[in-house]
C-alpha cells in the first residue's frame, strides 16, 4: 500500500545511492564507502560531533542506519 499522504516523507533514491558510493576522505577509514565505516567508529563520530556539511548529513544518516540495524537496505547494491 502506496501513501499519497504529502506529510509522508519519501527517501531520495539518489541520496540512498550517494549514502553507498560516497567514501571516506580522510582518517583512519579514509577510502572506505560511509556505509562500510565499522559502527562503533560511526557511533564515536556522533559523541564527538558529526562534521559540517554535506559530509556530516551523510554520516548521521549512516549513524541512524546503523544503530538501527538497516544495514540490509544496502545488500541489493552490494550484490550487483
């Protein structure tokens, strides 16, 4: 069942795309896709404060993908 409901937010599959081929660009984890980053590392970058920025947008993204266990919405992607 579809919702025509406009308060309804619809993720952008572009930014879900963005989220999985968007790497690192510096750090211990320089060159590793966002979503590939280990968790514990993410959940650090949010205690110590996600960077301004696009960037930051992308890794609180991927902070709430991860500590919610949705990594999976990433498995059709890696599986092409």
């Amino acid at each position: 069942m579809t919702s025509t409901d406009p308060t309804i937010m619809q993720p952008d599959p572009k930014d879900f795309i963005d989220l999985y081929t968007t790497r690192m660009p510096y750090g211990k984890y320089e060159g590793y896709r966002l979503v590939d980053l280990p968790e514990p590392y993410v959940v650090w970058m949010a205690n110590q404060g996600f960077p301004h920025g696009k960037l930051g947008e992308m890794l609180q993204s991927v902070h709430t993908i991860k500590v919610n266990g949705l990594e999976y919405l990433f498995d059709p992607l890696r599986n092409k």
